[in-house]
C-alpha cells in the first residue's frame, strides 16, 4: 500500500512542477462576463416582476375603489350557504 502512495505523491508533485496551459488564463474574462450576465439578468427580472406587483395592487386598490358596489355585493354572495349544503338540507 505504501507503494501506490508514494507513486501518486510522485504523480502530483511532479504535476506540481508543470506550468499551466496558456487556455486556462482565458477562462477567467469568461466566467467573469458570465456571471456579471448572469446577475444582470437576475436584477432585471427581478425589477420586472416589482414593476407587475406594484401595478397589480394599483390596479387592485383602484378597481375596488372604483366599484365598491360590486365588490360588497360580491362578498356578500361568497358568505352565504349554498343551497344545496348539508347543513341546509337537514335544516329543512
């Protein structure tokens, strides 16, 4: 056993000595612009999807505002038991 980790000490020192490929130094600008990509397109999304929120309760607020009738009597209807209810049907 001692053999087999002295030959992969001697692998990776040798590998140690050996000088990196000239590639490797262009990854860098890529992963960079990658990822400053990439966190462009995640504060854009997320000021779009702020932008829909904040116009959803505008149109929310102000449509309920506009129609309060409506509204009122709509809630009304939700409260109330269907006719068919159980509730309702031993009741009778």
């Amino acid at each position: 056993m001692a053999h087999n980790s002295d030959m992969l000490d001697d692998a990776l020192a040798s590998l140690r000595t050996l000088a990196a490929p000239a590639g490797l130094a262009a990854i860098d600008d890529g992963v960079i612009g990658g990822l400053r990509t990439h966190l462009h397109e995640r504060a854009t999304a997320r000021r779009s999807l702020s932008l829909a929120c904040a116009v959803a309760v505008v149109v929310g607020l102000g449509g309920g505002a506009a129609f309060p009738t409506r509204a009122a009597h709509a809630d009304a209807t939700l409260l109330e038991l269907p006719a068919s209810a159980p509730s309702r049907l031993l009741g009778e």
